[in-house]
C-alpha cells in the first residue's frame, strides 16, 4: 500500500501508531498525533485527533512490483518493515 503524504499544500509526517484495527495497523501524523486509517480502497482518513475527517489519497501504480523496481522508479520512497530478516530479498 502506497500513500501521498500531502493534503492541501502540507506535507504530512507520519509513524506508526501501534494499534492495529480490524487486521490493520493504524498511522499517526506526529504533529496532531491524529490516527488514520484507510475506510476505502482509495485514502487514508483520519479517525481521531484534531484532523478528524481529512483524508491522504493512495498513490495510483500499475499493478503489483518487487519492492528493487519500486525504490529504482522512487528512490526517494521510505520503506515501512518490521524484522527485515523475516522478508525475502528482492
């Protein structure tokens, strides 16, 4: 899954939450603390905090890539993984 991280001219940071919500970890942006979680299969919509009810659209790739030809098309992605010895390289 692959989200902007702008909404109206601002640049959002996010983190990881730690919860987890019907099978899906939520975010945080770090300056409301505002959780966000993705009510469709088109945004991220924020579902508490002062952010309430703004959303972050997914960003629109042509189907599923390896992760190498991800970060060669955006090397500047930041990759969210847990343990990294638990994925396969590629």
């Amino acid at each position: 899954m692959v989200h902007g991280r702008e909404n109206d001219g601002e640049v959002f940071e996010f983190g990881v939450s730690g919860y987890v919500y019907r099978n899906t970890f939520l975010l945080y942006d770090r300056p409301t603390q505002s959780l966000w979680y993705p009510l469709d299969d088109e945004k991220w919509t924020a579902i508490s905090g002062p952010r309430l009810g703004e959303t972050i659209p997914f960003v629109d790739e042509p189907g599923v890539l390896p992760l190498s030809e991800w970060l060669a098309l955006h090397p500047t992605s930041t990759v969210l993984l847990g343990d990294q010895a638990d994925y396969p390289e590629g």
